[in-house]
C-alpha cells in the first residue's frame, strides 16, 4: 500500500522551464556563450553547476572554477528575480487539487528536488503547508541520478522506499526513484521514458494510484 508520496519540484509541481531558459541565456550569451531550447531539456533534473558542465561542453568552452561559480551565481540572481513574478496564481488548479485531496486522504507528501531555491518557490507559490518534508539540493551530496534526495526525504517521513511514490518529469528522476527502490511515476518528458513505472498525463491522477 502507498502511504508516502514524494514530488519533484519543477516540471512537477510548478513549471519553471522557461524561468531557468531566460536565466541562463542572459547569463552566458553576454559571454558569447551559445544556449538554445534543445540544450535547456538536457538540464532537466540536472544541479546548477551541472547544467553550466553542459553548456560549456557544448560550446567546446572551458573556464577556471572561479569563473564557473560567478556565472552560476549571475544566472541564480536572474533567475531569482524571475522567480519573484510567481504567486500562488501560478499553480495550476489540478496541482492544488491533488495536493488537497492528499493531504484528506492522510497520505505522507514530500518534495524531493536537486533545486537550491525548492523552499523559496514553495513560498512564493503557498504550497509549503501541504508537505510534510521537504529535501532540496542544499540537503544533498550527489543529485539525480543518485537516489540521496528521494532516501532523505522518504526517511524523513519514517516510510520505507517500497511504500513511497516518486512523482518525476525528468529521466534523471525515474532512474533515481527506481534505483532507490520507489514506485516511480513519470509525468511530462518521463511519461514516455521506458523505465517509468506509472505514466500520467496530469498529476490528479496518482490519486489513483494510493
Ligand atoms: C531542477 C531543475 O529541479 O533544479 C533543473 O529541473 C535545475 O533545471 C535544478 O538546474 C537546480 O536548480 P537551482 O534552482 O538550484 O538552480
Ligand atoms: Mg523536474
């Protein structure tokens, strides 16, 4: 029986893909650094600093850490400004829905996210109070595919892996749930991904699934 359902933060939750798009353009193309919509679905799931890995890479480009982190630092503080736009008007009705409807139902709820700014968005969005745990990339040593974010967080709720959902839109995800022993579901780009376990269209239905 499911008694825990742990949530990725964004693509899940909230959707703040073309936030983290706007971001890193204006961050790197001032640098002559080149970003386009193909190499942002490469960092879904991905940690900051990784993210930056594969832009540099593509663009055959390397720079001293230093460097990195300035860059990294620009494009959270655009991407935090963006972030301030946000309200809890922006949460799409089936996500409050369902979270409601969870939340009756006495299902344990966490977030598990590779994202620094997972309280931040939370707040902004007013969804903090429908969780019981919450475990974001500063509460992690080794992000997705490593199954750290998704253990902390189940542990965190005093369940076992094998009695939690993992709710995912990036393959990173799934690959993170099952390797730590979750039941995976797959929303968004992980639906169609072969290792998901559960595909869903729209997040109301993991209500059908506890
Ligand atoms: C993930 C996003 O949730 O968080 C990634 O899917 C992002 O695209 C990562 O890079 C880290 O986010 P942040 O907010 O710590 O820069
Ligand atoms: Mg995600």
């Amino acid at each position: 029986m499911i008694k825990g359902i742990i949530f990725d933060l964004d693509g899940v939750i909230c959707f703040t893909d073309k936030l983290h798009f706007a971001a890193w353009k204006q961050a790197v193309e001032p640098l002559g650094i080149a970003f386009d919509e193909q190499t942002n679905d490469k960092l879904r799931g991905v940690s900051r600093e990784q993210s930056l890995e594969i832009i540099l890479r593509q663009n055959n480009v390397t720079l001293p850490a230093e460097r990195k982190a300035a860059i990294c630092r620009v494009k959270n503080e655009i991407y935090k400004s963006l972030l301030c736009d946000m309200s809890p008007a922006d949460v799409e009705s089936d996500v409050r829905q369902t979270l409601i409807e969870l939340n009756k139902l006495g299902v344990k709820l966490a977030v598990g996210s590779s994202s620094k700014n997972t309280k931040f968005i939370l707040r902004r969005l007013d969804l903090t109070k429908f969780f019981d745990a919450v475990v974001d990339g500063e509460m992690i040593l080794r992000t997705k595919p490593d199954p750290e974010v998704f253990l902390k967080a189940a542990e965190l709720l005093c369940l076992s892996p094998c009695d939690c959902l993992v709710v995912e839109d990036a393959v990173s995800g799934i690959d993170a749930g099952n390797a730590g022993g979750f039941v995976t579901v797959g929303i968004g780009a992980a639906a169609n991904y072969s290792a998901t376990r559960h595909p869903i269209r729209k997040l109301s239905e993991v209500l059908t699934l506890v």
